[in-house]
C-alpha cells in the first residue's frame, strides 16, 4: 500500500495531499494547470522532498527522512524522455543495471522481453540521437521497466504525440502494469487519456484536493472549472 500526507510550499502555493492506494491500483490526478499535480509526483519520486508529512510505499518509508533516488522502487516518466545521448538504445534501458557480462539470466531474459515488447529490435544498437520521438518514448518506458518498479508515475508523458501513438504507449502500460502489478499514479491534462489509465481520480484545485472517485461521479463535481475540463470524455 501507499500511504501519503504531504505538505510542499510553492511560491503562491502550498500543495497539501492525503490518500492511500492499495498496492496494484491506478490513480489519476486531474486538475488545471498550477493546482498541484505535478508538485506531487515530484515529492513521491524524490525528485523534491515534502516540507512536512510522510510517504511510505509498502514497508519502506520514502519520507521522512528523503530516502535516496536508487533506494526507490519508482519509476518516473515525465514530457521529456531525458536520453542519455551519448549512449546506445540498450545503453539507456540497462542504465544502473549489471553491466552485460555480470548480468543474470533473469535479467538477460528480462531485457530480451522488453526489446521484443516495445518494438525495439531495429534500434536497440542505434545512438538515441538518431531515432524517432515515438520511439524515444518507448525507450524511456523500457528503461522505468528494466527496474520492476513497485511504484510508476507519469507525469504527462504522451505531450505532443499523435493519438496513434498515444494509443499504442497506453496499450503497453496497460499490458506491462498487469503483468507486473506495479501501482499506478498518472498526470494528463487530457482526460480521455487519463480515463483510459485510471478507473480512480483525484481532482486537485489550488493546491487542495477536492474530489475522489469515479469519472463518472467526478462529471457531477460541484466545481464548474472540473466539470469544463471534462468535457472531451
């Protein structure tokens, strides 16, 4: 389970969050721009560290105090792929693991399933510098996924991508969230995308989280602004 109270202050904000989730559940974030969303995942992945509360995921507490980035089982993908350029496709995904001839059969088999899952094959020896964005994206969900995070979290990663593709990367994350039951916590400005990752949504305004539940339930929010951004589903 994951368990979060936090309280980060912002210039002209403070970001207050409570909520469980039970271990293997998605939940979608939903707002408008500046209410928070992002401030949030940015404190569960240690990217910032929360000025009051706690964080805890299963029986390992990620806050207080900050619990180092590679002592994490999370994984964090935001609008930037964040490649490391200098190195191959296979280079990125098995960053931080074994180098090849230390690895595990388990871990070579592992990396195989991603390259063959994510379509990789044609560029796995390719410099990240000369593919496409689609597959940029691909990359950088193959290499949160070389790590078996307990704990992913998106943070509007399909921006300015074609709806084709978007499809195609939500169909993957669906696919690889059940076949390693990792907890889901995602951030879309679009609905309709989130819709499709998170069956549960917190909408969050000004910093404060006003509403959980269904989309459905959430298309009957007294707030005129959350009904607005809604409108799409």
């Amino acid at each position: 389970m994951l368990e979060v109270e936090l309280k980060k202050h912002r210039r002209g904000l403070t970001v207050e969050a409570a909520f469980t989730l039970e271990a293997g559940a998605a939940l979608g974030l939903f707002g408008p721009s500046g209410a928070g969303k992002s401030t949030v995942l940015a404190c569960l992945a240690g990217i910032e560290a929360p000025d009051h509360g706690h964080i805890r995921l299963g029986d390992r507490l990620l806050f207080p105090p900050p619990l180092p980035l590679h002592r994490r089982s999370v994984g964090y993908l935001t609008q930037e792929p964040n490649l490391f350029p200098h190195l191959t496709v296979e280079g990125n995904v098995a960053f931080g693991l074994p180098r090849a001839r230390a690895r595990t059969p388990e871990q070579r088999e592992w990396l195989e399933r991603l390259r063959r899952q994510l379509h990789l094959d044609d560029c796995w020896s390719a410099s990240v510098a000369r593919i496409s964005a689609g597959q940029a994206r691909r990359v950088a969900l193959a290499r949160m996924l070389a790590h078996r995070p307990a704990l992913v979290l998106l943070d509007e990663p399909f921006t300015g991508l074609d709806r084709a593709l978007v499809r195609g990367l939500i169909a993957d994350l669906l696919e690889w969230r059940q076949a390693l039951g990792f907890t889901l916590i995602a951030v879309d400005h679009q609905a309709e995308v989130l819709s499709r990752l998170c069956p549960q949504v917190l909408a969050m305004e000004a910093g404060r989280i006003v509403e959980r539940g269904t989309w459905a339930e959430l298309r009957l929010s007294s707030s005129a602004s959350l009904r607005a951004l809604l409108q799409p589903l």
